[in-house]
C-alpha cells in the first residue's frame, strides 16, 4: 500500500457550490451523483468539505491528506515544490 489519498471533486452545473468526497466513495458518486450525497439530511454520502472558495479546498484538502498519511504529506518549499497558502498576509 502506498499511503496516498484520493478525493473526488464535484462542481453541479446549476450552482458554484464545490463538493470534496473521499476516494472510497467513487462508485456511489457515479451511480447516484449527487442525489446520493448528504446535503444536511442525515442519510447518504457525507462531503469531506464543501465550499464556494477554490483556496478553502486546497487547505481542506492538505489539512484531510496530512490527518491521513502525516508528515510525509507536508509540502516543501524550494525548486519544484509546491508551496500551499493564499499569498496575503
């Protein structure tokens, strides 16, 4: 096993709403959509996050990888490195 982490991410047509879903929930995504996620009724999917802001996802989605795998998740800094942050203050 290689430690990863998968997510699916939603984007409906009819709205700007972002749905962020663990990986393992792929095939009920694909049968059910959206009409199978849990959207405040207590029964069906549960989003990991769900947002409008595309920068909230990318913290949300580092914050979920790191409580998974820990430290070997952490983005490093320099030539080729991904560097996590909005880029104010």
């Amino acid at each position: 096993m290689s430690g990863g982490v998968s997510f699916f991410l939603v984007h409906p047509l009819s709205s700007s709403h972002l749905y962020l879903f663990d990986g393992l929930h792929g095939r009920e995504l694909a049968k059910s959509g959206l009409r199978g996620v849990d959207l405040g009724s207590g029964s069906g999917i549960r989003p990991l996050w769900s947002g409008d802001s595309e920068s909230e996802l990318v913290v949300g989605m580092f914050d979920i990888a790191f409580s998974r795998v820990g430290s070997r998740c952490r983005p490093r800094r320099g030539p080729g490195r991904v560097q996590v942050g909005s880029g104010s203050g």
